[in-house]
C-alpha cells in the first residue's frame, strides 16, 4: 500500500515538473518575443549604461523617425528649441514668448542617452537657439561621473549636428521626497548640476541656473509647484519663463 501510495506521489511530482517546465518555456519564449519586438530589456539596460543599443533597435525609433519628419516638412524657421524630457513636455513657453516661434522637443521619459538619439530633430529644425534641461530620469540609474560622459556626448553632438545655434545649458530642477513616487537625492542633483556648469564654461555655453529658484526653506523642490515631487504645475513654469527671458531676448 505504501509503495503503490509513493509511485502516485512520484507520478504527481512529475506531472508537476513537467508542467513547471512547459510553462517556463512558454514565458521566456513570450519574453523573447516581446523583446525581440520591443527591445524592453536592452533599453533597460542601455539606460542603466550597460550597453548600447543601435538607434534602430530603439523602442522609440519610430516615433522619432515621423516626429523629425514632420518637423521637416513643417518648412519652419524656428527661433528657439526646448530640448529635454517629460518636464521640457509639460511647458508651453509659446504663451510667455508669442513674438517668438518656438518648438518643444521634450520627450516623457527620455535620458541623455535617448536625447541624443534625437538629435537630428534638432537639425530638422534648425533653430536659433536652442534650451537644454537634461538628467532628471539619468540619475536614478546612474553615477554622476557616468552622468558628466553621457552630458559630454549629447552636448558634442548637438554642436555637431546645428554648429550655429547658441546653446543655452539649464541645470536639473530640484526633487521633493515627500511624494511616493523616488526620484534622485538633491544632493546628487546638486553634483549633476555642478558639473553641468563646468561642462557650459569649458565650452564658452550659457548656463542658466533654475534650481535655486525652485527649492524651499529646506533645499527641496517647492510642494506646490509639483504634483508628484518632479514635474511641475502649469502654473510653476511662470517662474522659469521670467528667469530665460533676457536669454531669449538677448
């Protein structure tokens, strides 16, 4: 009795291996698939600056292909670009500037790596100027000498690509730890913007200082201005109007 009770469990437990493997198989072979579509994992690990990927295997390659596309069939001269991520995106610095013809490239969600797979939308637009805000999301994954490198190259191949725009180099706003939601340290963010500023004077680039003009009494990102401890307000982009306008205007 015993014996025949220990072959059920035995054909049981094989039952159940043998499912576990056909399951497993089947979720790396689905994992595969989205990969191989969507190349999740690959930018996971070009955004922590594992490895890098070619723009083409980029999960945001097509939209950046139509987004320069549309620009340079706009047939537009544009005087400035804002060039940045989700916190660039959330602005509208047409309605501070009117006289001005403004485009808006910031992207939610993009790092320094994934700005400078979108260079060329800058050259599609050509634009006078051009305001740089970049590093919110990098310094999450990242140490800040992998940081400066990776500023280095967007810089480099930004003058590259538009050698006669006048570059305007704006330092990372600061974060507020009170929300759920974690972003970088002030105090990193504060190293990240100290070595911006000397990557802008070795380069003879204005740099426009915003991160004071955004903390309280206690160094963090003013709570009413924010939503989630990073990006902004509608409203709260008054105040970075009023500190670029004389570089608009100059």
């Amino acid at each position: 009795m015993k014996v025949k009770k220990l072959k059920h469990q035995v054909n049981a437990s094989k039952i159940i291996l043998c499912i576990s493997v056909v399951a497993n198989i089947a979720l790396f072979a689905g994992l595969a698939i989205v990969e191989n579509r969507s190349h999740v994992l690959a930018s996971a690990l070009e955004r922590r600056g594992y490895i890098t990927l070619e723009d083409s295997k980029s999960s945001n390659y097509w939209t950046i292909v139509g987004w320069r596309n549309t620009i340079k069939k706009m047939y537009t001269e544009f005087d400035i670009a804002f060039f940045g991520n989700s916190i660039t995106c959330g602005s509208d610095f047409q309605q501070f500037f009117p006289d001005k013809k403004i485009i808006n490239l910031g992207y939610p969600g993009d790092n320094l790596v994934g700005m400078k797979k979108r260079i060329s939308m800058l050259e599609a637009s050509n634009p006078k100027k051009i305001f740089i805000m970049a590093g919110t999301n990098d310094l999450v994954h990242i140490d800040t000498e992998t940081y400066k490198s990776n500023y280095i190259k967007l810089i480099d191949g930004i003058r590259n690509v538009v050698p006669n725009a006048q570059i305007y180099v704006q330092s990372v706003l600061p974060t507020n730890t009170d929300f759920p939601n974690k972003y970088a340290p002030n105090k990193k963010v504060i190293q990240a913007n100290k070595m911006i500023e000397n990557i802008a004077d070795s380069l003879n680039f204005k740099y426009i200082n915003l991160y004071d003009s955004y903390i309280d009494s206690e160094g963090e990102l003013i709570k009413e201005l924010t939503r989630d401890g990073v990006h902004l307000h509608p409203t709260a982009y008054d105040k970075w109007a009023k500190i670029i306008e004389k570089y608009v205007y100059e």
